[in-house]
C-alpha cells in the first residue's frame, strides 16, 4: 500500500459515481475537498460515517468543503445505499479500483483473524489546489464530521 500523504499532489481521477455521471478530480478545483473512502456500502460501520457525514453536511459545507464517498461497490449499490439515506453528496463507484489506487488505500487487512485485501477505512482532505491538507486512518464512524473540523 503506497497511501498518499500530507503534502501530496493528488493526481488527476476519473470515475463514475452512483447514477453514473463522471466525476473528475477537477470538477473540484478552488475547492476544499473531503474524499472518504468506505469498505462497503450499506454495511453498518459504512452507514454510520456516510450519515453522520450526512448529518452534518451543511456545517462541512459551510466550512468551505464538498464531499465525495468512494468505494469499489457498483453504481446501483451506490444509487440504493445513497436513495436510502438520503446522502447530498455524490458517491463514487470505482470497481476497477481507479480512485482506491490513486490514493492506496487497498491493501490487506485483518478481521476476526483472517487477512484479506480491502480498502481501509481512510478520509483525505485536500485542499483548493489538489494537495492533501490532512489524512484521516483512524476513522470515527459515528463522529467522523468532528474530526474533520478539527483543526488538530
């Protein structure tokens, strides 16, 4: 796992989110921008940061950021888990791994004991001119919009 960090540039993306359109990573420019990346969509960890994300978009928003949820479920995964939960923001289905690539985030992991590839649960900040501000691995599902006004 090669993970972008602080003070890299992020290279430009391409990927199609729930309904399809095509998002790129200059559609954001001049803007801050908040890329979380989730295991799986509709699983309760996911749910949990997706709607605390949610809950307090118009705060993050109001600071200046957009949001992009990415994961490597397929657009109609992405469409129910976003139509469900009534997510503003758009999220990206990246099954051929486009964008988890670009910012390393696959790589093994352990869960009840066994190792396996999958993305990590990892947020990244970036700032108006595409350079990560900020890196979040220790995500708080349920208080996760916290630790992105945290300046700390």
């Amino acid at each position: 796992m090669n993970m972008l960090k602080v003070g890299d540039k992020v290279p430009e993306f391409s990927s199609k989110d729930q309904d399809g359109n095509t998002i790129n990573l200059s559609d954001y420019k001049g803007k801050k921008l908040v890329v979380f990346f989730y295991p799986k969509a509709s699983t309760p960890g996911c749910t949990m940061e997706a709607c605390n994300l949610r809950d307090n978009y118009k705060v993050l928003t109001d600071e200046g950021y957009e949001l992009l949820g990415v994961s490597a479920d397929t657009e109609r995964k992405q469409a129910n888990f976003r139509n469900k939960y009534k997510f503003p923001f758009p999220l990206l289905a990246d099954v051929d791994h486009t964008v988890i690539n670009t910012f390393g985030v696959w790589g093994p992991k352990k869960f009840m004991g066994r190792t396996f590839d999958g993305i990590h649960r990892t947020t990244f900040v970036i700032d108006e001119q595409g350079v990560v501000e900020k890196v979040i691995e220790k995500v708080k599902t349920k208080d996760h919009a916290a630790q992105l006004l945290d300046e700390g």
